[in-house]
C-alpha cells in the first residue's frame, strides 16, 4: 500500500469520525432531539443544550479509578506518538531532487541532474516503444546505486517480455550513457489491458456485456 493510499484512507476515516461527532453535537446543542422528536444515540452525552459532555459526578468517579490516569497518560502517549510518525512520513522522501554526473577530465566541476528530468526522459522514451499505452516512472534511492521504478501498462495483446528487450536497449540504456552512470537498476511494474468487452445479443432481443479487468504480469 502506497502512502498516497494511506494518507487517503486515514484522512477520509478521520474526517468521517470527526464529522459524525460534529453533527451528534450540532443536534444536541440546538436541542435537534425534542424539537424532532428523535431519540438520541445510546449513552451518548449531549441530548441538550445546558447538559455537560461529562457530568460533575462522573469526573469525580473516574478520577477516583486506579484505571484513569494511567489509560489517560497512555492514550495520549499513543495518539502524540502515532501524529509524530505520520508527520516524519509525510517529511521523508522517497523520491530524488537531482542525481550526480560525473564529469571525467574536468577538475572540480560537479555537475548534477534534475530527477525530473531524467524521469521525463525515460517516460518519453519508453512510451514510444511499441504497445505501450501509457508509463509513469519516478526515480528513487537505493543503498549503493539510484533506482528507477516505473509503472507500463500495455495494450491489449501487448508483449510484456518485448517491452523488458526494448526498454533495456532503449530508454535505460540512453539514460545510461547520457549520465555515464555504471548502473541504473530499474523495476517495472507491467499491466496489460484486455480487450474490450463483446456485446452479445440474444434471440430475446436482451444485451449482456462481460466487463474485464486488467490482468497484472
């Protein structure tokens, strides 16, 4: 699962909760229950405007527990150390600002390529190779070398192995010798699409159409 998936889910589960709990306020502020004659959800505390969220009777038993603080402390702990890792996710990159290229001859000169740049190279030179229909390539680090990492989907009928033998002699191999890199290790992710769906018609005049999803290799 990707972060940008992640991030998704949790924002979309975050915003659900939070905006449940505003509506189940809103209503018992504004006194929604008796106006509308609905009953309120069970246990929940806010079923009028003058009623407190935790009544003065129930501080006093909770505070008394054993189990209070310690669950308090370790509830929070937990939720400020659950906003830290997220927040040191979202700050890490995965990706590449630039890359260095050596240049043999030339003495103190440093010279270094956008990774932009280059990702837009492969991408232009990978989507001209026969039966691509569409690639998306990001350049990422790696513990010794920078690693390209690209997403081909096919047409359909589309040769997964012929798209390996083109990609290697093509785009990986000009991006090499452009930068004069030793290696450039490279992760595809393929997927053909399938043809499109047949409609049938049937002696009764009635349509049916098998719907296909891409497979991937």
């Amino acid at each position: 699962m990707t972060r940008t998936v992640v991030n998704r889910v949790l924002l979309g589960a975050v915003g659900v909760v939070l905006l449940g709990v505003g509506v189940l306020v809103l209503a018992g502020g504004l006194d929604l229950y008796r106006r509308l004659g609905v009953d309120p959800p069970s246990r929940w505390p806010l079923t009028s405007p003058d009623q407190p969220v935790v009544s003065t009777r129930s501080r006093a038993r909770w505070v008394g527990s054993s189990w209070w603080w310690p669950t308090v402390i370790g509830g929070l702990s937990v939720l400020v150390a659950g906003m830290a890792w997220w927040l040191v996710a979202q700050l890490r990159r995965t990706g590449l600002a630039s890359i260095a290229v050596s240049t043999p001859g030339v003495g103190g000169l440093r010279l270094r390529v956008s990774a932009r740049a280059l990702e837009e190279a492969v991408e232009n030179g990978t989507v001209v190779l026969p039966e691509v229909e569409r690639v998306g390539v990001r350049l990422v680090r790696a513990p010794r070398h920078p690693r390209l990492r690209g997403a081909v989907r096919l047409t359909p009928g589309g040769d997964p192995v012929g798209l390996v033998e083109h990609f290697e002699d093509g785009p990986r191999a000009d991006a090499l010798g452009s930068l004069g890199l030793a290696e450039l290790p490279a992760d595809l992710r393929i997927r053909v699409s399938q043809e499109a769906p047949v409609e049938r018609r049937h002696w009764w005049g009635g349509r049916r159409r098998r719907r296909g999803h891409p497979r991937v290799v």
